[in-house]
C-alpha cells in the first residue's frame, strides 16, 4: 500500500464526515420546520484496493445518498383520517355558531310564544278590555318579530357558511397550483441526481391540507408524480397540471333571499358540478352543515310558524262572521299558502295591527264577555297541531316544536364535538408518530456530531500520520 | 422504544397546556354561572327536559294569576248573591209582619219593600271593573231592568284553570235569578213584585202566596252560593297544587341545570392545579433537559 493511499483514505474520510456533518447541520437547522422529514446520510466503505496482490485493504469512505425518513403508509394514513378531520372540524365549528344562534333565537322565540298565549289567556279572563287586545296586539307582533329575527339569523348563517365555502374554495386552488408546480419541480430532476427530498416534504404538506380541506385521493406515477382525485367528481392535480374549482351562486327564491353557492370543478370538458360530490374534508363538513342542517332547521321553523299561523287564523277566521269594515278577510296572520319562508314572511294581519279592536274574541256579536275564541287560542298552547312533515303522525305543541329544533342541533352539535375531539385524537396519534419516525431530534444529532467530529478528527489524524511517515521516509533520501 | 422527535416534544408541551387551560376555562365557566348546562349541547337530554319543565312552568304561572283573578271575580258574585239573600230574607220578614196587620202598617212595609227590591235590582246589576257580573256575554248592559226583566244570555264565561281544564266565572243570572229552565226554581224579581203587588191592594191571598216562594227563593240563592264556593275551593285547591307544583319544578329544574357549588369549586381547584403543573413541567422538559446538556 502507498502512503499517499492512506493521505486519500483519510481525505475521503474527512469528506464523508464532513457530509454527514452537513445533513446534520440541515436536521438541526429545519428542527421546527413544518413537515421536514429528518434526512440521514449514508456512508459507504470504498471497495478494496487491489493494486498490491492478494492483500486487499479497504479504499475509504463515500457517501453513497443522503436518505429522507418518511413512512409512507403513515402518511396515507394521515391523509385518509385527515379528510374526516377537516370535515368534522368545520361541522363543529359550525353546529357551535348554529346552536348559538338556535339556542338564543329560540328560547327568546319559545318566551315570546308564552307571551302570547298568556296575554290571550288574559284576554279571555278580561275580554272587554281594550287594553288587553293591545297587549295581545304587542305580543302577536314580537312573536312574528322572533320567528322573522331567527329565521333572518338563520340565513344570515348560511350566506356566512357560503363566504367560508368560497374562501375555502380559493385556498383550495392555490394549494392545487402550489401542488401542480412542485410536481414540475420534481419530475424536473434528473434521474441521476438525488431525489429533491425538500420538495418532496413541501409536497406531502400541500397534500395534507387539501385532504384536510376537500378529502381527496392521492396517487403516485412512475415518476413519483402525484396526482390528486376529487373522488366522485374528477381530477384536481395531474403532473403539473390543475384543474380549478370555481364556485357560482344559483338563483334565490325571491329578492329578500339569495340563492346557495354551488361547486363546479373547470375541467378542459367544460363545468363539472362537485357540490354533492364533496362529502368530506372542511367544504364536505361547511356544505353538510349548510344543505342538511341549516336548510333543515329553517324548514322546521317555516313548518312550526306555517302550522301555527293556520290554526290561529283558523279559529280566528271562524269567528269573523260578523260585519266587517274595510277588507279585513277575517285571518289573524296574513295567509301564507306554503310553509316555505313562512318563518321569515309572518306577519300580523295588518287590518288587526292597525285597529286591535278587530281581534276577535268571541263568537256572537255584541255580546262583549264571549271569550271563547280567546280561550281557544290561549287554548293552543298545550294543543299538539305542529306536524314534523308531511305525512309524519307524531305531532307537538308550539314550544315542543320549537324545544326540538334547538335539541336537535344540541344534539348534533354534542355529537359532531365527541366524533371531533374523538378523530383528533386519532389524527393526533398518527401526526405524532409520523413526527416519530420523521422528526428531528436534537438530542440524536447532538449525538450524532459528536460521532461525526470525532471521525472527522481522527480521519485528519490519520492524513497527519501518513504525512509524518511520508515525511520519515523522504528524510532517508 | 418510541423514538421522540424534538418537535413532538414542543407539541405535547403546547397541547397539554392548551387541554389543561380548556378544562380549567370551562369549570370557571361553571363556577362563575353556576349552571351545570351553559349551553343545550352540554347535557342536549338534561336541557330538553328543563326547557320542558321551565315551559310548564311559564304556563303554570299565568294560569296561576288568571285563577287569582277569577277567584276575585267570584267573590264578587257570591257577594251579589250575599245581598239578595239577605234582602229576600228581610222582605219575606216584612211580609209576614204585615200580612194581617192594617193598611198602615202594609204601606210601611211596601215603602220598604219597594227600597229592599231596587237595592236587589241595583245588586243583581252589580260589575266588576267594566263587566256586569250576571249579564252572560252581555255584560256590557244592566243585567236586570227596573221591571226585573233579564236583560243579558246565557253565556259561559270560562277560564282555563288547569291545562285543558275549565271553569266557568259567571253565574247565569237568567237561571239563578229568573229561575228559567231550572225545576222548581222561582223567578225571585217576579216574587218580589207580587208582594208588592200585594201589600199595594190589600190581598192577603196574594201576599201569602209569595211565602213560600221567598223560602224557595232563599234556597235558590243559597244553592248558588253554595255552586260559587265550590268553584273557590276548587280554585283554591289547584292554587295550592300550582304552588307546590312550582316548588318542585324549581328544583328540579336547579336539580338539572345548576351546578353543585362544591363539586364545582373542587373541580377548579383540581383544574387550576393540573394546570400549573401542566406548565411547570412543560418548562422543566423544554429547558431543564439536554439537548443544552449535550450542546455544551
């Protein structure tokens, strides 16, 4: 063996040790850096060299790659459990803004409920006070106020719901292009370079939040191009091209209401309709909450205020056989023929708002102590008129109704929170142990500088022997 | 061995304190409320049923008060029909004394008699605030004329005094005074006036004929009275019930919705510990451990 041989092996070491030093450099510098994969170097012993007969002695070090440590299957499995996340995070957000509202709208609406049906008892108690027809007057109109106030809350609620849609929408899109390029980046490597591992992390963290935000599914090529899958609706990300996910308002049913937001994914086919086709991740959990949930509690309460509206006037309008002035057709609500938006548009009849003296009270004329269509009013309060839906036998009270809308969201909103911190839990479990097996720990590579120093110093000690036996025999001359 | 990467142990520090400080804000939430169910998706069971209960009780409270008023409007009539026995009482009296007597002693029973039946007529037109109490429906007119003619209808004046439950306030003065449709009732006004009639002419056959009629009378009005104080005490019976009724609903709706002070107090003294621990040890992981020791 020359001594120049053992100058190159311990040159090579120093390299390598140099190297390695690096990557560690680069794990402790991205410690806190979102979705790094740690990366390790890996050494490799030279092949031996064979230039002095049979005796074969060792040619040094190279490093050979450096490696990213991520695990695949945790990371799919992140994804998947990430699309229930997204969807169950939005939903509670939501359900909790829905129960607010619900639960301050109508209770305040339940008590005005009472309100009214008390003061009607008391008309009937007192049915030749004019007084009291003015209070029945008050409380008939805080009533329609309430049920228009929670209706409008409600909408409110929804337009707001189609606001997150649309940003959530954007976001989307930029995550799609941000994905479409980094694809360009990393097929763009050359086959004999190392891979990009950077990118590849960037990558996995993009995808991570669009599964979050719209469930997706993830597949890979040959040449470790991701492709992205809306399932059920058609490609978002293919290569390093995207399709974009645009959203468009439909028609509302009249001015007063303006139509939802529906999704539509722009494909070179044309408009691909992807409202349905969305069940998961945050816009499955917003679109959920805005189709299933506040477009049914706003049918409910259109439902309770349509039902309660037609047994008032009902009994109201079969007592108006008598002579009545102007046009006043005998309801004590303006008619609303449909139960749809009846919640919004109740309102007292105007001819009563204007003169109370024309509420009824009794059935006979001039007869000022008749009480009876009073009493049968007041008498609605326990009377079970209020159908769930058509064709449904289980009917309710006013208040039980109005209790069931807000329990119903109660419900859903406790449940949806269990299932959330439930799958949170889960997400958790696994984002810790992809950050297990993938994150940075300083403690480890605090170890490991010190084992590459300490090569790194004793390689040099070896070129520093060679030198001085070089030198020894230099000195012989 | 699990390997542990720095970031988790950052993460872990991060939502242990963010676990421990939601837990410690929601007891506070609790104790400074005292409400064991802030919001319906707490305890969505627990709420229905106390929204239920407080609806019940909302009810229960205005039937409360329309009761009371309705007791008062009955006293009212029992006390129209206080005065008419005592007149009728007075008159039959005075009818006896002067059946045999002479015609000046019959002119001053008529001169008082003729006083005792326009104070009956006078009471019989009795109102309570705007409302005559024995006109029916009608009420917005004297129940009786001058002549003893009833002027008002049958009407039903009813309340709600229970759910579902009702009771009528009014008494028909049309039955209960005129006696119509009642069997072996006597039109009192018209009693009255035939002692009138009587002690005006002299005949005593006439006279006479009322006695027994104004002992009817007396027992007519006392039957009434007797049909008011039942409604009273029927009354009073369900406002004794709503009372207790009402106890027990607060409680149980406290029983649902409020929060055992102890327990509750407890709870944040347990959390608030937790929670200082919580951040004791997340600084002592996070700057009492290496990797500082092995950077050194």
């Amino acid at each position: 063996m020359a001594i120049d041989n053992i100058l190159e092996i311990g040159r090579s070491g120093l390299l390598a040790q140099q190297e390695a030093m690096q990557t560690t450099s680069n794990n402790i510098s991205n410690v806190n850096t979102k979705n790094y994969s740690r990366q390790r170097a890996e050494l490799n012993a030279r092949g031996a060299n064979t230039n002095f007969g049979w005796r074969a002695s060792g040619g040094g070090v190279d490093v050979g790659r450096t490696i990213r440590i991520h695990d695949q299957f945790i990371q799919r499995q992140v994804l998947e459990e990430s699309k229930a996340f997204g969807s169950l995070k939005a939903r509670t957000e939501s359900l909790d803004r829905i129960e607010g509202i619900a639960h301050h709208g109508l209770t305040d609406l339940s008590e005005r409920a009472n309100e009214f049906f008390s003061n009607f008892r008391e008309l009937s108690l007192n049915p030749e006070l004019p007084a009291l027809r003015v209070a029945v007057k008050e409380s008939a109109v805080n009533l329609t106020d309430g049920f228009r106030k929670t209706a409008d809350s409600l909408e409110n609620l929804r337009n707001e719901t189609d606001l997150r849609i649309a940003a959530t929408v954007d976001e989307v899109n930029l995550r799609a292009q941000e994905l479409a390029e980094l694809n360009r980046r990393i097929t763009g490597v050359p086959a004999n370079q190392e891979p990009p591992h950077e990118l590849m992390d960037r990558r996995d963290g993009v995808v991570a939040d669009l599964s979050k935000m719209l469930g997706v599914s993830v597949s890979y090529d040959e040449r470790n191009t991701m492709n992205i899958v809306i399932p059920g609706v058609g490609i978002l990300v293919h290569g390093a091209e995207f399709n974009e996910l645009s959203t468009s308002r439909t028609p509302g049913k009249d001015a007063d209401h303006s139509g939802n937001i529906d999704l539509f994914l722009k494909t070179s086919g044309g408009f691909q309709y992807a409202t349905r086709g969305i069940p998961e991740g945050e816009l499955g959990g917003l679109l959920k909450v805005r189709d299933e949930t506040i477009t049914s509690t706003l049918e409910s309460l259109d439902r309770v205020a349509h039902s309660f509206m037609k047994k008032v006037n009902e009994i109201h309008r079969g007592a108006s056989g008598l002579d009545w002035d102007s046009d006043f057709a005998g309801d004590f609500f303006e008619t609303q023929e449909s139960p749809e938006g009846a919640a919004f548009a109740m309102k007292l009849n105007g001819a009563l708002e204007k003169d109370p003296s024309l509420i009824m009270i009794g059935y006979e004329s001039d007869a000022p102590s008749d009480n009876r269509v009073a009493l049968e009013i007041a008498g609605l309060q326990d009377d079970r008129f209020v159908f769930e839906g058509e064709g449904v036998n289980k009917a309710s009270t006013l208040n039980e109704s109005i209790n069931s809308i807000i329990s119903a969201i109660a419900s859903q909103t406790h449940g949806s929170r269990q299932i959330f911190a439930h799958q949170g839990e889960i997400l958790d479990q696994l984002e810790n142990y992809q950050k297990s097996v993938s994150g940075v720990s300083l403690e480890e590579e605090a170890v490991n500088m010190m084992q590459y120093q300490a090569a790194f110093n004793a390689a040099a000690k070896t070129m520093h022997a060679g030198d001085e036996m070089l030198e020894t025999i230099l000195n012989l001359v | 061995m699990p390997r542990i990467s720095t970031i988790q142990l950052y993460d872990r520090a991060t939502s242990s304190i963010g676990e421990s400080r939601d837990r410690e804000s929601i007891t506070s939430q609790k104790a400074s409320t005292l409400k064991e169910i802030v919001r319906p998706s707490d305890d969505p069971r627990g709420w229905a049923v106390a929204q239920q209960i407080k609806d019940e009780l909302s009810i229960q409270d205005t039937l409360s008060r329309n009761a009371a008023l309705a007791r008062h409007v009955l006293t009212a009539t029992e006390d129209i029909f206080k005065q008419a026995t005592d007149h009728v009482e007075r008159v039959y009296e005075l009818g006896l004394a002067s059946i045999y007597k002479g015609q000046d002693v019959r002119t001053a029973a008529l001169q008082e008699v003729e006083e005792v039946y326009e104070s009956v007529i006078h009471a019989l037109n009795a109102r309570y605030g705007s409302r005559t109490l024995l006109g029916g429906f009608k009420s917005d007119k004297p129940a009786f004329n001058a002549d003893g003619e009833f002027l008002g209808d049958g009407g039903s004046i009813e309340i709600e005094l229970e759910r579902g439950q009702r009771i009528p306030i009014n008494i028909n003065g049309k039955a209960a005074i005129s006696g119509s449709g009642q069997s072996g009732a006597v039109n009192i006004t018209e009693v009255f006036q035939r002692l009138i009639e009587g002690l005006k002419s002299g005949d005593h056959e006439l006279i006479g004929s009322t006695f027994p009629d104004f002992q009817k009378a007396v027992s007519q009005l006392t039957s009434v009275r007797t049909e008011i104080g039942a409604r009273m005490n029927r009354i009073d019976r369900v406002l004794s019930s709503y009372e207790m009724e009402s106890v027990e609903r607060k409680e149980a709706i406290a029983e649902l919705e409020e929060a055992d002070p102890v327990k509750v107090f407890t709870d944040l003294a347990r959390d608030q510990t937790a929670l200082k621990a919580t951040l004791d040890t997340a600084h002592k992981i996070l700057t009492e451990v290496p990797p500082d020791k092995l950077f050194r």
